[in-house]
C-alpha cells in the first residue's frame, strides 16, 4: 500500500509530521509505503537531521502551501503545486491509495470532491469523531463540522455512513444508531431533528433506535451519534477542552486518558470514492503516526466500496416521500 502524506499541513508542519512519519514506518509492514508531499529539500534536511535515511521515503516535491486560513477552493485551484493539490492529483492517479493531511480541512473536502468524487447518491459527505465508551468500547459521533447547515435527508445518510464505519473499521456487529436531540421523546428538539427522526425511525437501511441526549455520549446506549455539524463540532471541542482541564489538574484517569485525540489520528471523509483522512491541526508526532494508521485501516477496511454497496440498497424513494409528506 501507498500511504500519501501532506508533511506541510498542521500547525506544527513539517518537523512533527515528519517525526510521524518515521514513528508510523516502525509500525508498519515492509510492503507499505509512505510518499511524502512538500518542499523535498526541508523534508531530505529534516530526515538527516533526524538520523533517518531518505531512500526509505518516496518524496514529491511541492513548492506551494495551502494555509489554514485560506479559501478551500480558491486555494485548492490557484496553487496547483501545493501538497494538498499534488497529493489528490497521486491519488487521482492510482499512484497513492490514500492521502492524509493536518493542513486545511476544507481544502481537503474539496479535493476529495474534485478528484475522488463522492459516491452517488450522497448528498454531502461527512467527518466524525471517536467517542471513548465507559465499558472500554468506542463510538463514533457524526458530522463533526463538515456539514453545519444540515437538512433531514443529509442527517438520515449520516446515520448509514456512521453505521458502515463503525462496523467495517472498528468491528461493531450492527451498530445502534441515535440521533443527538434535547429528549429522548420523538417530539422533542428542533424542526431539524424532528424530520430527521420521523425519516429515521422506520429504516432498513440501518439499526436507529431513536434519539440519545449529550449525556449518552460516553455510555452504552449506542454506537453511532448523528447530528449537525454545527452540534457536532462544539460538542467535540468541548470534550477536547474537558480532557485539557483535567490534564492542567494533574489528574490521572485511564478513561480520560482515552479521548485524548493523539490516539485517534483523525477522520476519514466518508461518503466519497476514496481514502481521505484528515488529521486535527495541532497534531504532534504521535497524532501524525496515528493518523497515517488509521488510513490503513480505513483503504483495507475497503470502507468506499462498503458505502457504495449501501447505497445501491438505499431507501431513497421513502425518503423522498416522507420529504413530500412534510411539506403537505
């Protein structure tokens, strides 16, 4: 496998992605190789610096970068020799199978629609967030920022795009799938969620079981939590924040120590035809390895074809008349 790599992405860029780097080739087979995306003379530099030989990497020069606080698609096509735009023209090209970054998310959502394409049928594609689970477990809490203005229709896929990455890349046997609301009851929440929930609750295309509250999180109830990005994205810089005071405490926890999002890496993009991760932008070394991980993972996992065979089942014409039953 051909992991690629934006060793210019992050805010920490290249010294701790490059240190990832060579933390991740110790952890991977000898038939896995990473290709790395950037300026190749800081990247040879580093690599000597480091006391790491740099025949062992494959290295795309890229005289361009795409900052964090640039407009994706401006960006994304007016430095074509950028290492984001570079690494989805190798993916583009089968010459990679994966391509990872800490740099701009949204420059990396718009390059997985250019170059990838999301699969048919998907309305938007989604990023999650891992959710450490009291019994040891995880979960997975979905859209995470991606999507802040979300309609029924795009909440209803999140919950099969949640399901077919909970099962296929952490092994959950038919994932229970809840929607994030302010009650359990079907009348509870917003317009939002009420739609969601009456396109949801009758599915076959996954296993709802209704709606959980913000304190159902880190329990049992359920394997996949689907809400807006908007939601999604306080709710995961919020945990972020609990985890950062409790470490400023001193205080020591097993449990917390698990949703710190260095063991984690990152999200995959789901719901296009390729293998995309992206990584949080303060990523250090060990969320730089892990994150090239998880894209082994996820390409072995085959989670795009997974999505696509989904789809092809998909219950679209129930959607479509509960959207017109709305509106009557």
């Amino acid at each position: 496998m051909k992991i690629g790599l934006d060793v210019m992405g992050g805010d920490y860029a290249p010294d701790s992605i490059i240190k990832g780097a060579i933390l991740a080739r110790k952890e991977l087979s000898e038939k896995d190789h990473l290709v790395l995306f950037g300026l190749e003379q800081s990247i040879v530099a580093k690599l000597k610096e480091l006391g790491e030989d740099p025949s062992g990497f494959q290295i795309v020069n890229a005289t361009e970068v795409i900052s964090m606080g640039e407009q994706p698609t401006r960006a994304f096509t007016q430095k074509p020799d950028s290492s984001i735009t570079k690494g989805f023209q190798y993916l583009k090209a089968g010459k990679i199978d994966s391509f990872a970054s800490a740099g701009n998310t949204g420059a990396m959502l718009v390059g997985s629609i250019y170059s990838v394409n999301v699969v048919q049928g998907i309305i938007r594609p989604a990023t999650t967030s891992v959710l450490p689970k009291e019994n040891g477990g995880l979960g997975v809490l979905i859209d995470v920022g991606t999507n802040p203005d979300s309609k029924p229709d795009v909440l209803y896929q999140f919950g099969l795009l949640g399901s077919v990455f909970a099962e296929f890349v952490y092994g959950i046997e038919k994932p229970k799938v809840a929607l994030l609301n302010i009650g359990e009851e079907e009348e509870k929440g917003n317009l939002l969620t009420h739609s969601a929930f009456r396109l949801m609750k009758d599915t076959s295309d996954y296993n709802f079981i209704g709606n959980v509250e913000s304190r159902d999180l880190f329990n049992d109830k359920t394997d996949v939590i689907v809400c807006d990005g908007f939601t999604g994205n306080i709710v995961l810089k919020q945990a972020e924040s609990m985890y950062r005071l409790i470490k400023k405490r001193g205080i020591q926890d097993e449990f917390f120590e698990r949703m710190n999002y260095e063991n984690y890496g990152g999200t995959p993009i789901l719901g296009i035809n390729g293998t995309v991760i992206i990584g949080h932008g303060i990523s250090n070394d060990v969320a730089t390895k892990n994150m090239i991980l998880l894209s082994k993972s996820v390409y072995e996992a085959k989670l795009a074809e997974k999505i696509n065979a989904r789809m092809s089942n998909y219950s679209e014409s129930k959607i479509f008349n509960e959207k017109n039953d709305s509106k009557a």
